[in-house]
C-alpha cells in the first residue's frame, strides 16, 4: 500500500551558494522589481523533496518523477508549509501557494528531452559531502540521505542550474520550472557525468526564456534526466 505524504514545514534560507546571481541579493532583487531577495528556485525544490522522499524513501529517489514550477518568489525568512494536494506538493506562505511540484513513484521521460539542440560543454564532478550538506544547511534534515550516504536529488537540479549560469546566462535570470525523471540513486563519492542541449529559445513577457535538456549519471549509470526552463534575460 502506498504511504501517504504528509505537511512538511520550514523556513526558507536564502543560501550564500546564489549570491553570484544578483537576483538573490536585496540589490539586484529590487532593480528587477521585487521588494527583496529572492530564495533559489533550487532551494525551494529541496525543501520539496522532503515530502516524497519522507513518504517513499529509495523508491521516488531512484525511480520517482517530478513536475515543479516557480510562480510567486519565496523571500528570505518565510514560513513556508510544503502541502500535499492530490499528488502535488504545494509551497504555501500564510496560505498562498507560492510554487507545486506533481511528484510519482515512478517517472517518465519529459517531452522536450530529445537530445537535439545546442550542446553545451558537459560538467563533470565528484559528487562528496559538500554537495549532500547544501540541503542540510537549507533546512532539510532528512535522515536518509547521511544514513545511507546517498547524493540528495537537489544536486541535479544545481547541476542544470550549473548549465545556465556557467553557459547561457549573463545577468540575473530566474528558473521557472523543471519536469524531471529520477532514473537510479548515486553514492556520496561517485564521479558525475552531466551534458545539456539547448532545445528552445524563446520570448515571454517576462523575458527570453530557454529550456535545456539535461542528463546526469552517476559512475556510467544514469540517475536523471531533466527539461529545465529558465527566464534568462529579464526585460
């Protein structure tokens, strides 16, 4: 029988890790319209993942899916309350749903994952300690992750943010959404192979958007593959 996800609070911390992209200072914040600094997209995704992973450990790290969208920023010092809602985990602030993730045991391969594109230069790392204690120092405690010494699944949505920041942007720019398949688990201390290919390249209100395809293995398996859109020029 399936377990139940359950609420999930905490409070939203605003890394020092993102200081390099101005829209999560008060500064750069304000000059693109917004009263203060903005928490990463990414951050909020790790707390997200507290809930399924609570719920259903190993069998949504290593085979789940996700389709997570940023709608409203979440700011430095909010309560935030991670709601389950018919399979999608609501991020909530005083009620009002700030972003939502529809996650599954099992994933599928998101549709704008075709592998034709821009290829951009891959990223390799090994992935240790330092990258599991990123959602530590966010707030997420979860046990499982230093219990069994296995990477924490925000680390592949820092390595698509990677892409963008390193590859394809140049100012401040927001990540919007991912639609992401978890494919196995990878062991602190296993050699990370990533690529990405630029599949789109579009205009928004808001601003030029793109969309990368991003696949990661981990010691030659793969472990996720990922549609990951971003406003990467604001107006």
């Amino acid at each position: 029988m399936t377990i139940e996800l359950d609420t999930w609070s905490t409070v939203a911390v605003n890394l020092p890790d993102h200081a390099n992209n101005a829209i999560h200072t008060d500064a750069g914040a304000r000059a693109a319209g917004f009263t203060s600094a903005l928490v990463a997209g990414v951050t909020v995704y790790a707390y997200m993942t507290h809930v399924p992973a609570a719920a259903w450990g190993r069998e949504w790290l290593g085979n789940g899916g996700g389709h997570v969208r940023f709608r409203t920023p979440v700011l430095e010092a909010d309560v935030v309350d991670f709601v389950p809602v018919d399979g999608t985990v609501e991020a909530r602030v005083a009620g009002a749903t700030r972003s939502e993730c529809a996650v599954s045991l099992v994933g599928s391969r998101p549709p704008k994952c075709t592998g034709d594109g821009e290829h951009l230069d891959p990223i390799s790392f090994v992935a240790d300690q330092t990258w599991n204690d990123y959602a530590w120092r966010a707030g997420d405690d979860l046990a499982i992750y230093s219990d069994e010494q296995i990477v924490h699944p925000v680390t592949w949505m820092r390595v698509a943010n990677d892409f963008f920041h390193t590859q394809v942007v140049r100012g401040s720019w927001i990540h919007v959404r991912s639609n992401l398949q978890h494919l196995g688990v990878a062991s602190v201390g296993a050699q990370i192979e990533a690529t990405a290919v630029v599949v789109e390249r579009f205009d928004s209100r808001a601003g030029k958007r793109a969309i990368l395809d991003v696949a990661i293995s981990a010691d030659g398996s793969p472990v996720a593959r990922y549609e990951h859109e971003a406003i990467i020029e604001l107006p």
